[in-house]
C-alpha cells in the first residue's frame, strides 16, 4: 500500500490509522534517511494509541518504552551496527516494536518477513510504501 | 579533604578519577569513538567489552596519576544511574568489588547529577540558585539549582537533543564525526544569516524542539545542490541551535532571578555557545560557570565531585549492594 503524504499533519494522522491495526509481539521496520520523517509517524502512532507526551528521540539511549496499549518500544540504531547485545529480544513478544535504522537487526531476526514502513522524499511531501501491515 | 575514586561507564566513555574535596587529581578517559569511527557504528557488545577491557587500566591510570592508592581513599563512586544496561553494569560491578574488597563505603551518582555538579571543579565560591544548562549527544535540560541536591527541571527538548542536532546536521552537511566540533570549525569561517532554518517552539518559554532542523538542512542541500556554502550552513545551523538555546536561557533567567547561571555536558564545548552564555552572564552582572571541556564530556572527575558532595551532605549508607537504574530519572 503507498500513500503521498503532504506535511507533517498528514503524517501524524497516518501513523492514527497505523496504530489501529497494531498488535503485542507486532515488529514494525522503519526505513528512510534522516529528516525523512520516521520519528513523526512514530508520534502519530504513539498519539492514536493516547499517549500524550513529548516522543523523544530514542538515538542516544536506543530504546524508549511507552507504558500504552499495547505496550510500544521506539528503538532507534542510528548509533549501531548490530542489535545483537542490546537486549531488544525482551521485549519482542510483549510490545509493539517500532524500530529505526533496523539493518542492525539482521542478525537476529529474518527481516524479509517483517512488517515494513518506507519513506522517501518527493518534493516537499514524501511517499510512504507500507509492507505486511494492513489498515 | 574527602578523597573519592569516582567510576563512569553509563554510556560509550570508560572513565576513572580521583578527587579531593572538590580538587580533580586525576580523570582519565578510554574513548571509543576511534572503534565508532571504524566501524560506522558501535556494536554493543563490543562496546561493553570494550568498557570491560579498559576499566582496571583506567582505574589504575587515576589512582596512579593522582598519586593515591586504594586504601587512602573515603569512598568509592560509581554512575549507577542512568544509561545503557550493560554500559553502566561494567562499572558498577568494578566499584563494587573494589568497595568490598577495600572496605570502602560505595556511593551511587545520578549522570546527571554528575553533568551538573561539574561546575564544583571550578575555584569560585558557588552561588545559588542558579540556572543550568545541560546540552548533550543524549539530553537538552534547562535545570535550576536551587541548591546542590535540589533540582527542578524546567524545561527540555521535545524530541532530539541539541547535540544529536549538530551530529546530524553534519552527516547532512556531509561532514565527519564528531559533527559537533565539525559544524564550529567550519561556521568560523561562515555567514550564519545566510540560510533560514528554522527555531522550533519559539513560542515556549523553556520547552525545545531540534528535529525539524534535520528536515530544514536536508532541504537546503537539496535545493542548493553542489553550489551550497558549507560553511555558510553550519554556520547558519549553529546559530539555529544556539539561539534557541540562549533563549531558553535568557527565558529562565527572567522568570526565577537567579545568582548564577552555568554551562555543562559535551555541546558546551561549542565556542560560540560558551561566548552567548558569558555574554548573558555580564548582560545580568552574576557569574557563569562553564567547566573546562575535559570535565563537560562524560568523564569520572563529574561523578566523584558530586559524590563529595553527598558525603559532605551526610547522605550516604554503606550499603555496597548498588542497583543499576537504566531508565531513572533524577527529576522525578
């Protein structure tokens, strides 16, 4: 499914409608070069599951847990070359996990068969292809 | 004198210092960046074996170069809080068998509280309350010291953190790692009025907001092509930054007249920022405290100073069972 998206506003509201269909044990891939808008759908995501506070780049301190329901994790490996070692895998049955920069992941888990968000820029605006997810 | 050996490893720094009262004999720091450099990225299993290999050489470079050893010492402090999991483990697992080892009382310090209570290396009689502020790869906090102990966080970013803004600026600029010290390098040289990017939350007295920057840069080198200014953008991106910085600042500073104000964490190191904060403590006739850049990055020296002071508080246990907190705040 692919969907232009015009400014910010329209980004939020499709990270909404994503949450909807959003799960516990959920891994949700994150792909698109820095500036392109992943930490927003993230906060579209987290503001349609209610959660009302700022959302914080998770770059530094690579994982940032919300107590929602369900549960989200933002994890974020701009920093890292390989999750092995982070202890992620705690939380992949009881979250939603929402993963920036997720090349690190490869070498836990098989990420052809994960869920998939790519963005890119066009213009202003920027066009988002999602994969395994379903609105 | 309190003598303390003070332990960090709360995130890519293995450090180890000693100090006396609020003397900094020795702060010895094992930088990873070199290894981040090579490899584009850090591998977090090699970074804590990275923290595992260099804590005993780093522990016995400060108490060498301090001149001091072990049993001299009245107590040994640790980072225990917060940071990555296993960053923080490594050091909090020497301290502590170290303390028992040597029978010394174990002193668990908030970074933060580290980051802030810096400004004690500095000869000055300290004046409170002052206002603080904390501008780091990882944190953007404006923090009033009413007194040492006693913290309200007063506002922060909404998103990135100014350091994290200068870091990825300068990917987008195409410049190197660290792209803090890239971006002040290079913005000597430029006309920061040249590109209009963007002051996020201008209407918040303290809150901030940096992520916008990334996509305002990643226009501009679009839209500019090869005929862009490098210098003219880092330079325009500096100012960005640090006008919203000095703003919130200056916001403070109205709001809660305080009789200092101070300087702290890894973006202090930034010249032009370092000049706005001076300036704005002469504009208001009270001292700024900016500690020297070695004590601003993450390093051990921060940790042991506020440990000292917790000693000279009376606030401390002998309990040497030391937890490690990865998600604690100081402010709550």
């Amino acid at each position: 499914m692919e969907f232009f998206i015009q400014d910010e506003q329209a980004m939020l509201e499709l990270g909404n409608r994503i949450s909807k269909s959003l799960h516990r044990g959920d891994l949700v891939l994150l792909e698109g070069h820095l500036g392109a808008g992943k930490t927003t759908l993230v906060r579209g995501i987290l503001h349609g599951l209610g959660w009302k506070e700022p959302v914080r780049s998770p770059t530094y301190n690579l994982f940032a847990p919300y107590d929602t329901d369900p549960p989200v994790l933002h994890a974020d490996f701009y920093r890292i070359s390989d999750a092995q070692g982070t202890g992620i895998e705690d939380y992949f049955d009881s979250h939603v996990c929402l993963v920036e920069w997720p090349d690190a992941l490869r070498s836990l888990v098989d990420l052809t068969l994960s869920s998939k968000v790519e963005i890119t820029t066009e213009g202003t605006g920027r066009r988002v292809r999602l994969s395994n997810i379903l609105l | 004198m309190s003598l303390v050996l003070a332990i960090e490893s709360s995130c890519d720094e293995t450090s180890a210092a000693v100090v006396s009262g609020r003397q900094v004999l020795s702060n010895i720091v094992a930088t990873q960046i070199e290894m981040h450099q090579k490899w584009g990225g850090v591998v977090p299993e090699a970074a804590a074996r990275a923290h595992v290999e260099a804590i005993l050489p780093v522990i016995q470079e400060a108490l060498s170069t301090a001149q001091v050893n072990l049993d001299q010492l009245d107590a040994i402090a640790v980072t225990n809080r917060p940071g990555l999991v296993g960053a923080l483990s490594v050091g909090v697992t020497a301290a502590q068998a170290l303390a028992f080892a040597h029978n010394k009382p174990l002193i668990g310090v908030d970074h933060l509280e580290g980051h802030l209570l810096a400004i004690l290396s500095l000869p000055d009689e300290l004046r409170f309350p002052c206002i603080s502020l904390l501008v780091s790869g990882g944190h953007s906090e404006l923090v009033l010291i009413r007194e040492i102990g006693s913290y309200e966080l007063l506002g922060q970013t909404r998103d990135d953190a100014a350091g994290e803004a200068y870091d990825k600026g300068a990917r987008l600029l195409g410049l190197g790692y660290p792209g803090g010290k890239q971006i002040s390098e290079q913005a000597v040289a430029g006309n920061p009025r040249r590109y209009d990017l963007p002051r996020g939350l201008a209407k918040e007295r303290y809150d901030m907001s940096f992520s916008g920057l990334k996509t305002a840069v990643l226009r501009l080198v679009e839209a500019e092509g090869p005929k862009i200014s490098v210098p003219d953008a880092a330079a325009s991106l500096q100012a960005a930054i640090n006008d919203a910085l000095i703003k919130r600042l200056r916001n403070a500073v109205e709001d809660h007249d305080p009789a200092s104000i101070a300087l702290c964490g890894g973006v202090a190191a930034n010249p032009d920022l370092r000049a706005r904060v001076q300036k704005l403590a002469e504009q208001n006739g009270f001292p700024a405290y900016i500690p020297h850049f070695a004590l601003c990055t993450d390093n051990a020296a921060m940790i042991g100073l506020a440990a000292v002071a917790r000693l000279h508080g009376g606030t401390t246990s002998a309990d040497r069972n030391l937890q490690v907190h990865p998600n604690s705040s100081l402010f709550s």
